[in-house]
C-alpha cells in the first residue's frame, strides 16, 4: 500500500525522506513486522536432526501463536496434538488439571492445523513471566524448516522477540531463531542510512521514523505521549502518522490518531460500529434519569454532518451530559457526581479527568462520557469556548440517524461543530487536538 504525500509547508524533503526509509526498512527486512492481515508466515530454518522444538520470548508474555507447521523434506510433519506442551494457557489458571489437559489439546490442535480446523490458536496465560511451547517430534528427525503464523491484529507485535531453540535430548538447547537479532540487524541498516543521508533534515526524518517503529517493535502501541518526546511541529507529526499509517500500521487494522495508536472506525464493520453506537445510547438512557440535557457530541457530530456514518479517522463515541450549575462549584464536581452515578448502576469507569471518563462498553471498548454545566441560556462543555455555547443551539436535542441507530445530537449541529471546532470544521483533521486548558473552566 502506497501513498503520494504531497511536497508541503515543510519544502517536501521531510515527507520524502520517511517514505524513503519506510520503503527502505519494508524491503529490507519484510518478516520484521510478521503479522497482520495478508502477512506471510515467518519461516525459520533448522539445520540438523532435532526432536523437540521450542518457541519462547524474552521477557514475559504472554505468547500467542495462531498456527506453526513443522516441515521435512517432504512438507509439513503430520503432526498430533498430544506432542505439544505449553508453560501455561490463557484463562486456566483456575480450572482442574483434567479441564486444563482438554484444554491444551483443544488449542494445540488449532495451533498444528489452523487453516483447516480454526480456532485461536495457543495464548499462555498473560501472567507468565518465561512463556513457551513446545514440540515433541518422538524422534531425533531432520527437520528443514518451522513456519510460524502470528496473530492478525495489532497483538502480533507482542511475539517480536520471539526465540527457537531445537534440542535432540530436550536438555542441550541451541538458538535457531532470535527475532531481536532482526532487529538489531535493522538498526545496524538504519543508523546507517542516517549517517549516509544527503542531509540533516533528511536524516533528521530517518532518524524519527526508526525510533517511533522501536515503540512498536518492543511490544507496546505508540501512545499520544510519545509523540511530545519528539520534539516535532504539528504538521511534521501529521506526516509521520500518515507514512506510519500506510506504510505498515494498515496491516494491523491501526493508525495514528490525536489519541495515539488506535483501531479506527476505516476497519470496523457496519455491525461493529451499529453495536458501539448502541452501547453509547445505553448510556444515554441511563444518564437521562440524572439530567433531561444528554446527548452524543464532539466528533459523532462531525461525522453526522459529513457523512451519516463514524468517521474513518476517529475511534471513539463521546456521550456529553449537562448538569445544572447550581448544583456543582464547577465541572469536576459534576464529573465526579457523574461518575459515581453510572458506577452505581453497574458501568465500568476508568480515569480521572477534569472533565470526562472512559466508561467500558461491550468488549471492553470505551466511550468518553463529558460532563458540563448550563445556567441561564449558556451551556460550557471542556474542551470547548470558555464561554460557552447558546443552549438553543444545543439542547433540546433532535433525533437523527447514524450507523442505523437513532441517535440525539445538538439542536443545532452545524453552530454547535463551529464552536467546538471553529470555522475549519469542514475539513477534515485526523490529529485535531482541542484546547486542553483546564483554566479557564477554572
């Protein structure tokens, strides 16, 4: 997947020079991101007789492997369930040695045989501090390869440190594969591309497109944060997501966002995005019975506007709800008395914002719930104008369509979007980011 970025404010060098080093590292070393959708196995070869085959990590897990082939000369061993072990599989931990025994040999079955059978593979449990599975041949066998199929979602990065060992006695072990040392190969290339760079601001550009792939090849998502250690300008920062997001964070259903790394609403499915809306709205109806001022706000507005559907680029659905000033010395109180209230009723919250919480929907997916105060004829949310919003352009709400849900959305959209977002509302920002100052809501 390829992309024309166009030459910009930045002269153009900037842009260039990422998807250079981008299409340098990809064709360098195409298994160093194994996984995602459309990757092709990582296939390691053995040299020599073996009998027992190990995968492991370095550092703790878990490990999860959707299917490994073991292969001869001949192709793929025909392989059975009962010569594979595990150090621990996800979500036993409690349960009696005979379900945990069914158990590995369920697993281990979708492991030998995914493409036929399916499943999910064998996931150690997520406490495991030395995962591993192993491979029991019967006999000292000359094996040419092992294939490897890792996860297809953004989980995959958790096996790029990935280590095989093969044994003939099952006591003397050697390295056949370390995913580390790919890596340290791929810096090795790298920091040399930087100090060949036809120019500071060219290897500049190297230079930050190799340390933000490090975040994910360590096993962890790219957060927001990371993004201020880089010490970046806003359109330099729009750049690099772009040339992350179509040169290698489309395999994984992600993409930078003003949240960070996410899975956007590009790969969700209708159903997946029906059902989200929908979980919005439980609680919209729970939140009804503190406040008659609820409604979905922020980008599910905009994408309303657009397109009658979740904009690609965004992740998330805000609830907003406004509480009557006189009751709360100022939005934190609400929020906290927001807070307490959906806790109460059985929903899971998480955070402790100025202003809002993440509050778990099916899944374990989040929506934001916002929390602001209305007097007299204005309404305040944050992020938004410090002095508010006309309450008639707000509430009551008005019914609209999204996602095949009939959702409420602010009297007057177009008015509430230009003041939430100002006069560019209609173009596009994937990495909008609001005014977060706390201050003036003070």
């Amino acid at each position: 997947m390829n992309v024309a970025l166009p030459d910009g404010a930045i002269g153009g060098i900037f842009p260039r020079s990422l998807v250079q080093i981008a299409d340098f590292i990809n064709a360098a070393a195409p298994s160093l991101f194994f996984g995602g959708s459309g990757g092709s196995p990582l296939s390691v070869g053995i040299a020599g007789r073996v009998r027992f085959l190990r995968l492991g990590l370095h550092g703790a897990g878990p490990l999860h492997l959707f299917h490994v082939e073991v292969r001869d000369r001949s192709g793929a061993m025909n392989l059975h369930p009962r010569q594979v072990t595990a150090s621990s599989l996800y979500g036993m931990s409690d349960k009696s040695p005979r379900e945990q025994k069914q158990a590995l040999q369920a697993r281990a079955l979708s492991l030998l045989y995914y493409p036929v059978v399916g499943g999910d593979g064998l996931h150690t449990a997520d406490e495991d501090t030395t995962p591993w599975v192993q491979i029991d041949l019967q006999r000292p066998t000359t094996v040419e390869s092992i294939r490897i199929r890792n996860r297809t979602d953004v989980w995959a990065c958790r096996n790029w440190s990935l280590t095989v060992e093969a044994s003939e006695d099952g006591q003397d072990w050697r390295a056949v594969y370390d995913h580390r040392a790919v890596v340290d190969a791929v810096s090795v290339l790298v920091e040399q591309q930087i100090a060949n760079a036809a120019s500071p601001e060219q290897g500049r550009a190297f230079h930050l497109y190799w340390r933000t792939l490090r975040v994910f090849l360590s096993g962890a998502i790219i957060e927001h944060a990371f993004f201020d250690t880089l010490s970046i300008s806003d359109d330099e920062r729009g750049i690099l997501g772009d040339v992350l997001n179509t040169r290698l964070l489309y395999r994984f259903q992600q993409e930078i966002t003003a949240h960070g790394m996410a899975r956007t609403f590009r790969y969700w499915s209708a159903d997946e995005k029906k059902k989200y809306v929908e979980d919005a709205l439980a609680i919209v109806d729970a939140l009804k019975d503190l406040s008659p001022h609820v409604m979905i706000g922020y980008g599910a507005v905009l994408s309303y506007i657009r397109s009658g559907d979740l904009m690609p680029h965004d992740d998330d659905i805000d609830v907003v709800i406004a509480m009557d000033q006189a009751a709360f010395a100022d939005i934190p109180a609400a929020t906290r008395a927001v807070s307490a209230f959906l806790t109460e009723r059985g929903f899971r919250l998480d955070g402790d914002f100025f202003s809002h919480r993440w509050v778990a929907a099916r899944d374990d997916k989040t929506l934001d719930v916002f929390v602001g105060l209305y007097s007299g004829d204005t309404v305040r949310f944050y992020p938004g104008p410090p002095g508010g919003c006309a309450i008639v352009d707000v509430f009551p709400t008005i019914p609209v369509r999204l996602c095949d849900c009939i959702v409420p959305i602010p009297a007057n959209p177009f008015r509430y979007v230009e003041a939430i977002y100002g006069p560019s509302w209609r173009i596009p920002q994937p990495l909008f980011s609001h005014d977060w100052n706390e201050d003036a809501f003070a």
